[in-house]
RNA sequence: GGCUGCGUAGCAAAAUGGUUAUGCAGUGGCCUGCAAAGCCAUCUACGGCGGUUCGAUUCCGCCCGCAGCCUCCA
C-alpha cells in the first residue's frame, strides 16, 4: 500500500494509479547551460529512486525527463561564450548524462528536449488562443491570460489578488494583467528562432513542459515531480495550460523534492553556494552523494557540507565492510521481515531514511552471523544487497568501495605481508611500525580472526 | 505583507498519544600481542507558554526562531 504526499491537497494519499498497474510519470529537468550542482542531483537522485521502486513493485513505468534546451540564459551565455547555442547545450547535456551514470540514475525512458517539441507547442499555444484563454500582447509575445483560469493558484495555495504583482518586478505594460506569463517570445535579431503563426521566435518555459509532457504521457497522467522551487509560478502555469488547452485533468499526484541547502540557504546558481557534482566527485565518491542525498527524506531540506559527506562515507563504509569478504548468491530469497521492514518505510511517501536503518539493522545481523551463525549469512548478505540496491547503493564489491583509488595496492600488500611476518616472529614492534606508516597514508589495517589481513583507506 | 513548511539528544536524521529508531561521536565491557573492524551495554532529546487527555515530543491555540515561494531557479 504505497502512499505518497500530494502537494495538491497537501496529504499523503493512498497512491491509486489511473491505469492498473501502469504509472505515468514526469519530472522537470535540467536547463543546460551549465553543469549540474549537488541540488540538481538530488533531483535526479529522488525521482530515480522512486522510478525503481515503482517498477520493484511491478508497474509499468514510463518515466519522462525533460531537457530544457532553449532559455534566455542558454542564449546568454551562447553568446558570451561565442559558440552556437547548439554546441552548448549538446556539451552540457552529455556532461549531465555523465554526472547521472556516475550517481548510479538509470536513464529515464523519454528525455524530451524543448527544441524536438515546436509543433506540439505551438499547436498547444494556437489552441489556447482559440479558447481565448491566450492573447497576442502589444509587443507581439503571446500570453496566457491567468484570470480565464478558475483554478489559477490551487497547487500553490496562492490567490491572483494575493500575489501583489509588480511588487518585486517591473510590470510589463505588453500584458493584460501583470501575472499574465509569456507562451511564445519574438525572436530579437540573432537569437534561435522557429517560425510560428505569430512570426520567428521560440517558447516560453512553461509551455514546454505542458507541451512535452502531454504529449509523452497523454492529456491526463499519473505523477508530476520537480523541485520545491518550481510549484509556483512553473506547475501552477503547466496546470493552466494543459487544463486550459485539453479541458482535462492534467496530473493525479504532484511531488515536490526539498532543497539542497548550504549553511541553511538554498543552494542556487543565483546566489553562487553552488558546489557542481563533478567537483564533489573529485573528493568523494559517487556512491557516497548518492547515500548523503538518500539519508534524509525527499522532501526536507538538506544541508550541504563536508562533514554530512564524512558521515555518509562513514555510514557507507559499515554496510559495505559487513558485507566484505562475503560471497553473495545474486538470487537468494530476501529475508522476509527485513524486506517487509523496507517496504513499509517505502510504502510511506519513500521515506528512504528508515529503509537505510532497515539496512544497518540488517548489516549488524549479518556482522553477529559472521561469528555466532554462519549458515545465515549467505542469505543476510543477500537480502543487504538487493534492498539497498533498490535504493541505487551497495552495487559494487566491497572490495572495491573500501580500497576506493587502485593507486599503490600493491606495495600495501607487499607491507602488509612484511608485517604479517612480523607479528609471526612476534615482532610487534616492527609490526607497529608498519601499520602506522600505512596509518600515515590513510590506509587502516583490520586483522581477522583467521589470520588475515584486510585494508581499507580512510 | 500574503502563502507553504520546519524547529528532535554533541552532529545528522526518522517514527510515534503511553514501549529500542538509525548512522557518526562519547563512556564501560568482550574480542585483539596492541589496535582497527565487529559484538554487548550505556549517557546525552523532543524551541517557549497554555489547552485537550488518565497520559503529549506526538493533537489544538498562541508566541519565538529558521527556511522557501510570491522574478529565473531542481
């Protein structure tokens, strides 16, 4: 029984898709002209856990994301860059695909690009026109009319006479009204432009989304996600226009993820607290973004800083070492209470950080099998790993994780082997010597009951 | 000003009208040549003031503090 928090009626609701068995979802992207930060990967990183768990259950998932490939700040910083705006975009979103394959998202099934989506935008636009709920402005822009639309301000819980409009923007005597929001732009000299039943220009943001996701999904679709950020003025105008247009229900469900934050403001472009994925790459690996996003709930804030990635890693680093030197059976039956465990806390509106203490439940069982009952570790270790790789993590071996860079893996061998040796004749003073010398290079070494002699860098 | 939402132990983060969250850190023990890892035990909580209740961190009201949206933003 998965329930879900609507943003629309402001409650968790039993999740009922429109199709038995089968979920629409779509999620807002990336508009790429630049790389993509620690807020732009919790995005992805939420909306991929809830796509897998979606398709754990057993529905069929289309799961849409789309590419916002043609904005005034893609045309703005084309220019600055003096390349074609094309070229930008192509780079940024290969960039993008790179940094997602990194945090383990799988693909979404569509990826719709505002540019491939012209026809059906205008043909939105001419429609909305048709129904009067869109004008022509003085200044040639097409408009959306907002007071046509009765329920303008339901998702948002705002009202047009609240909104005090031109308090914080200069009005735009082209429009009607001053909440009126730009469908179509004319195209200024040199700038990408389509031709349309109102001369060469290009669209507005929000009729892209409304156009591309309409068109993926259908008229009426299951889930639409996006950040917080984005439920006013953006999914209160795509609600206007797909309603307006079709005269349908748009969207069942609306979620909304929290911010990333960093020292308690929210992480934007605007106000430059922006750490890009790739650069938190170079210190950290991929897997432990992926566990430090996942270990709060989706829609709470979260806060970015150093020392919440060395937790994550130090978290990471307990699962992962419980299940080193086990050899796992990839089709082994789950252990049935500790999957019943993680499907409840999924169950509840994904709340991922009760699955992970599910997980680190289980990880302290499976370190007691180790010692007090073998025959259940097998399928202990099985059971971590297939939960936790319903949440993207625990995929590679522990090994690998643990050791983290390759670089000199062989001379550590060679001294742990010198050390080994050691302790044999009883050396301790020479042993110690070693392992502090690997200490000094960040490499802990853990001695086993059996002999050996495991590492892993700090 | 309007509209959302939040305030949990040293840090992070959940649930819950009465009972162990979980991870890191601390303390005591087991294990170890000594460590590390692991295991066992254990100390630190629910912003303030009222109300409802046999009982409230959990429900309601007010206050204080914080964040977000009302312009582009994931």
């Amino acid at each position: 029984m998965l329930k879900i928090y609507n943003t629309l009626t402001r409650k968790k609701e039993l999740f009922q898709p429109r199709v038995a068995g089968k979920v629409g979802l779509y999620v807002c992207g990336m508009t790429v002209y630049d790389y993509c930060h620690i807020g732009h990967a919790r995005v992805m990183v939420v909306f991929d856990t809830v796509a897998r768990y979606f398709r754990y259950q057993g529905y069929e998932l289309i799961y849409v994301r789309n590419i916002t490939d043609i904005d005034d700040k893609i045309i703005k910083r084309a220019l600055e860059n003096g390349e074609d705006y094309n070229q930008l975009t192509e780079r940024f979103i290969d960039a993008m695909h790179e940094d997602e394959r990194a945090l383990s998202v799988l693909p979404p099934d569509l990826e719709p690009r505002a540019t491939q989506s012209i026809d059906a935008i205008i043909a939105m636009v001419n429609t909305l026109i048709a129904k009067e709920l869109a004008y022509v402005g003085t200044n040639g822009d097409v408009f959306y009319a907002v007071t046509k639309f009765k329920d303008y301000g339901l998702l948002s819980g705002k009202n047009l006479d609240d909104l005090q409009a031109g308090e914080r923007v200069d009005v735009d005597l082209a429009k009607r009204n001053p909440m009126d929001f730009v469908l179509w732009k004319m195209a200024k000299t040199n700038e990408p432009a389509w031709e349309s039943p109102w001369g060469l220009g290009r669209p507005g943001w929000h009729i892209e989304c409304s156009a591309m996701s309409t068109c993926c999904l259908g008229n009426h679709f299951d889930i639409h996600g996006g950040g917080m950020d984005l439920q006013f003025p953006h999914h209160e105008n795509e609600i206007a226009q797909s309603e307006g247009a079709t005269g349908e229900k748009f969207v069942n469900l609306w979620m909304h993820n929290g911010f990333v934050r960093v020292d308690d403001e929210k992480m934007s472009k605007s106000l430059g607290n922006f750490f890009t994925v790739r650069e938190v790459l170079k210190q950290y690996q991929p897997e432990i973004i992926r566990f430090f996003i996942l270990s709060s709930h989706y829609r709470s804030p979260l806060n970015y800083s150093d020392e919440q990635l060395n937790d994550a890693s130090a978290a990471l680093t307990r699962l992962y070492t419980a299940l080193r030197g086990v050899t796992i059976v990839t089709d082994t039956v789950i252990e049935e209470t500790y999957k019943t465990r993680f499907e409840q806390a999924m169950n509840d509106d994904f709340n991922t950080p009760v699955a992970l203490a599910v997980l680190f439940d289980l990880a302290r069982d499976l370190n007691k099998a180790k010692t007090h009952e073998p025959e259940k570790i097998s399928v202990l270790a099985a059971s971590l790993q297939q939960l936790a790789g319903l949440l993207g993590i625990l995929h590679q071996d522990a090994d690998i994780f643990l050791k983290g860079s390759k670089a000199n893996d062989q001379k550590i061998d060679q001294q742990i082997q010198a050390r080994l040796d050691a302790k044999k004749a009883k050396d301790w003073a020479l042993a110690d010597k070693i392992r502090n010398d690997l200490k000094q290079q960040g490499v802990i070494l853990e001695d086993s009951p059996d002999g050996t002699t495991s590492w892993r860098r700090e």
